[in-house]
C-alpha cells in the first residue's frame, strides 16, 4: 500500500440478505490530509459505504485495509478502528443516547482509556469547535435537530479521529448553522487528518472539497478534481446533479466574454465577487 492512505478499498462489494447489491466492485484509496465530498442521489450508496469504512459493516466481497492493514472484524480491532475512523450520522438521534448532552460527548473519551485531564481537554475542545457549551446540562431529547447535530459532532470529535465521516451534515440546519459547518471543518484541517463529507449540497461540496466522488446504484462514476466535474454534462445528469450557482454564474460571464476564458473558475461567492470587482 502507499505511504499516505488512510484507506485502500478493492472491488468491494455489498449485498442485502436479499440479495440485493447496494456497492457494487468499489475500487478506491482515501489519501491522507484530504478533503473528499461523496456526491450522489438518496439510495446512490454514500451511507453504506460510509458504514463499510468504520467497521459497522462488512463487505460480501473485496477487501478495506486502513493504514495498511486489512480491517479485522473483532471487537478490540473494530473499537481501536473507531477510535480513528470517527462517523456523525445524518440521523443524530441514532448516536445520541445518553441522559445529557455532557454524558454524551464524554463517553466515547472516557473509553479509550487516557488520563481524567485529557478526557476534560478533549472535550472542552470539542464542544468549544461545535458551539454548545450552554447546552452540556441538557437533557438530549430536549435539543432541536440541529443542536443534536452539533451534539453528535461533538461526541466523535472528542475522540480526535484521523478520519472524520460525515453524513449530510447540513441537512435540517438553518442557514447560519449550515454555514458554520464549513467554519467547523476549517478548525479541523491539520494536515494529516482526512474529512469526507456525504452531502447533496452542490455548492458546499464545491466551494471546500479537494477532490469530488460521485456515486450512483452502488457504483463510483466519477473520482477526481471538483471544478472538472460540473463541466460533464453527460455525468451530471446521469447522477441527477445540478452546477453550483458559482459556477454558471462564472460560465455565463465567461460566454459573454466579460471573463477571460483562462481565468481559474472560483469557487465560493468570494472569488467570484472579487473576479466581477475587476472587471
């Protein structure tokens, strides 16, 4: 394996009981220090493959090794997994289950075995990065969709994971809370750990991911750089994708030759004020 992956996936495949396939032949590395957007419509296969890379489940055929070494499904190597491999749900009420949000975020620390004052400074961390420390006497079933979000964040935060999974971490936040997560993900950035971030957010995917995979029927169709993706049509529609606003505004300015056609496509609302400022 490489120096620099965390994860290398081969022909991985998945089957219900039924038979029926929901991964089909994933052949795929996760690098190291990366920020990876998984793109594709509800049923494409994001959550299960997801599920495959903590360990929840297990594949019918082909193999995962992380950090080298092929994924062992005992319990002591699947907590050690876990420890490293973190995943937030996009349903938070199917990770939380303590009495309050303080006992919640406490617990996945609490059983790795560190000392009482890395457990505290973990956690004060990790509530510091998700915003919450008015919540922590809160009982969880008092908390709204997105603060339970934010909870669950905070949770596997705590565990310090080289590998942050997060499913459709925007869905059912306000827009204040759905920009905050970028701010979140940005406190994270260190290098060496890899974010991957399940989302239906065009524009979120495009303004911070590094490299885009879209999925489709339990495939990957597409790996690689995000602005090269929104210019395949053909691909686009065959994952029932849209462009981010971003990027038709700038082919628009382009087409009408406002922009110069080597100008580097931006990404976010800031760049392309800054290219409309210039003109």
């Amino acid at each position: 394996m490489t120096t620099g992956l965390y994860f290398e996936l081969k022909q991985l495949s998945y089957a219900y009981a039924d038979g029926t396939y929901a991964l089909t032949d994933i052949t795929l590395q996760i690098p190291k220090g990366k920020k990876i957007a998984l793109l594709g419509h509800n049923g494409a296969g994001k959550s299960t493959l997801f599920q495959h890379l903590n360990g929840i489940l297990k594949p019918t055929t082909g193999s995962i090794a992380f950090c080298g070494k092929e994924l062992y499904y005992g319990r002591k190597a699947l907590k050690a997994l876990r420890q490293q491999v973190g995943i937030v749900f996009q349903d938070a009420d199917n990770q939380l289950f303590s009495g309050t949000v303080m006992q919640d975020i406490a617990f996945g620390p609490l059983n790795l075995g560190w000392s009482a004052e890395k457990v505290e400074e973990k956690i004060a961390w990790a509530v510091a990065q998700t915003e919450i420390a008015t919540l922590l006497d809160k009982p969880i079933h008092f908390l709204s969709v997105g603060q339970k979000k934010r909870v669950a964040m905070a949770g596997v935060l705590a565990m310090e994971p080289s590998v942050l999974l997060l499913d459709e971490p925007t869905a059912g936040l306000d827009n204040y809370y759905a920009a905050q997560v970028l701010q979140y993900l940005a406190k994270l950035e260190d290098g060496e750990r890899t974010i991957l971030l399940a989302t239906h957010d065009l524009s979120l995917a495009y303004e911070w991911a590094e490299q885009i995979i879209v999925m489709e029927a339990g495939k990957i169709i597409y790996n690689g750089d995000p602005v090269a993706l929104f210019y395949q049509e053909d691909l686009l529609n065959r994952a029932h994708l849209g462009r981010p606003w971003v990027f038709e505004m700038a082919l628009a300015l382009q087409h009408k030759k406002l922009f110069d056609k080597n100008i580097s496509i931006p990404r976010s609302k800031e760049d392309l004020q800054r290219l409309i400022e210039q003109l």
